[in-house]
C-alpha cells in the first residue's frame, strides 16, 4: 500500500459515507472493493482496517455511528431485491431474444441488491454496435406488451429501460465534469458514476462481453483499483439461447431468435436503425429533447443512448461532501 495513514483512513469513511445516503452499511469485503484511489490486497486492508471514532461496526457491517438501524434496513432491502430479481429474469429471458442484446445487467440500488418495494427495475442494456435505436426499440415494444414499463401511476416493479450502450462504448465521457458542477473537490468529481459502474451485476452475457466491457472502460480501475467485476449466483444468470437449433436446450426460445435472426438478416438493418430513431424521436417528450447532448443527463450518440432527465448526481455528490465535513 503506497497511501498514508491518513489518506487510507480518508478513503475508508469516503466509501462507508456515500454507501450511508442509501441506507447500506459495508462489510469489510465491500469496503475494500469499493476503495477509491488505493490499490491493496485485501489480506493487508483487513489487517490495517483501523479503529475510527466516525464508525461503528454491527454483525459484521460497518456504518457511521449512530446508524445502526441501517443493518436491519439492508436485511430488509436484501429480500426485496430478490423479489425483484425474479422479476427482471421473467423479463431478460424476452428481451435476450432479440439479435442484438449482447449483456443485461441490474444497476442503480438494485445492482447490489438494496432495493425497496417501492422501487422500479433498472436495467443497463448492452449492444451489437450499429443497432442501438433498432435494440431500444423493440425492448420498449416488448416492455409494453408485456405491460411492465414505468407510468405515471405505477413506478414499482416497473422496467426502466432508460441506458443502453454498444458493446465497445467508453463511459468516461458520461462522467460529470468539473464545469458541469457547482463545487468540486480534487478527485471527486462524479462519485456517484463511478462506484454506479461497479455495482453493475450482469445477469445476461454473451460471450464474454461483459469482461471485455470493462477492459475497454479500464478507467474505472484507476478511480477503484480493487474492483472486479461481480459474478451474480448460478442460479441467477440467464443463459444466451443456443445458435443452432436443432442443439438441446430450451426449444422455444432458440426458435424465436432463429426466427428474429433469420428476418433481420434479409431486411437492412441500417435502414430500420435509421428508422428506429425517427420514430423514437418523435415519440420523445419536449422536455427530453431540450436537454440532448447538453449536458450528461440525456446522451444520444452512435455509442450510448442514456435517458435520465432527472439526474441527481451532483445532488448526492453535494450531500456526501456535507457528510464528510468533520469526519477528514
């Protein structure tokens, strides 16, 4: 470990503090794979974990003083998430029939399983490059039949298909810049994006890709040096329908992507991506369109098309600032 004592220490209370503004204490695992900026083995954290007068420690969590509560809210939020996970199964299995669907992972709260009933299911989509409108498209038309999207009057449990990235996309640029911000300390200028990014758990990958994602967004390392992608349990991951059909498996999903894969190969998918997007834009709210590329809120690009106009990260950066005055 090249960090000082104290910058050790500092790092430690950055990450159990940005955790707290969501109710979720650390274990000493998740400190360490959480640590921002410090490279360290996890046998020499566990042994240089100091004793802080800010933290308190509870069946084997840690959280601010005081904050003990927050234990059994995780317990709690844990057997929500699960309940949510079979929801966004039942849905991938779907989404995994169209062609170009290469991963789906679960992010936001429910990415590292603390969700609450009220909560809806948050989705990050990976794609084949070239077909991102085309891929929305139909997820969004699959999500409507199926009658599982966000409205106005049903939030919970509800698919929010609102990130979608082609397989080969770099996210830096979706990072908050410093002048995008109403105040910026060295170092933390998006941590919100950053510990989002490694929270993912990937449900559905094709290939590999989810590793070769994180291979060309190997920023990610320098902000989090112990992060390593999370593997979801076996009986959670969703399997890529066979190519071949006549191979065993399931019958009826490998039949549907044949099906889907066999049209798409005879029409012109450039033209139909072209097509997707016009339509997708003319179904846009004003408000959306207004905020296009303006910032890092809406982002349409040939690489990522990310939908959030209410993005609260400054927000929660702001307020993990204010938590940590007095505690370096």
């Amino acid at each position: 470990m090249t960090a000082t004592p104290s910058q050790f220490e500092s790092a430690v209370l950055e990450t159990v503090v940005f955790f707290d503004l969501f109710d979720y204490p650390l274990t000493s695992f998740e400190i360490w794979q959480n640590l921002p900026r410090i490279k360290i083995s996890f046998e020499q954290f566990a042994a240089t974990l100091p004793e802080n007068q800010s933290l308190d420690k509870q069946n084997g969590f840690y959280f601010l003083k005081g904050r003990e509560k927050i234990v059994a809210e995780r317990q709690k939020n844990y057997r929500e998430a699960l309940q949510k996970i079979k929801i966004a199964r039942r849905f991938i299995k779907y989404l995994r029939l169209i062609p170009f669907v290469k991963g789906v992972a679960l992010c936001n709260s429910l990415g590292y399983l603390n969700a609450r009933k009220t909560d809806d299911i948050d989705l990050f989509v990976l794609v084949e490059p070239r077909k991102l409108w085309l891929t929305r498209g139909l997820a969004v038309l699959l999500a409507e039949l199926l009658a599982t999207r966000p409205s106005s009057g049903k939030t919970r449990n509800a698919i929010c298909l609102s990130f979608f990235a082609t397989e080969t996309a770099d996210l830096s640029s979706l990072r908050l810049q410093p002048q995008d911000l109403s105040s910026c300390q060295s170092g933390r200028e998006d941590p919100y994006f950053n510990w989002w990014l490694t929270r993912l758990l990937p449900l559905y990958d094709v290939g590999g890709v989810w590793q070769e994602f994180f291979t060309r967004n190997a920023w990610i390392y320098g902000q989090h040096p112990n992060f390593f992608l999370t593997r979801p349990a076996p009986r959670l991951i969703i399997s890529p329908p066979h190519q071949n059909l006549w191979c065993g498996g399931e019958p009826i999903p490998k039949m549907l992507r044949f099906i889907l894969k066999s049209i798409f190969f005879w029409l012109s998918t450039d033209f139909m991506e072209r097509m997707a997007r016009v339509v997708q834009w003319r179904l846009m709210p004003v408000k959306m369109k207004a905020l296009v590329n303006q910032d890092t809120r809406v982002v349409l690009n040939n690489e990522v098309l990310k939908f959030h106009v209410d993005d609260r990260r400054e927000l929660y950066k702001q307020a993990w600032e204010k938590r940590l005055e007095g505690l370096i």
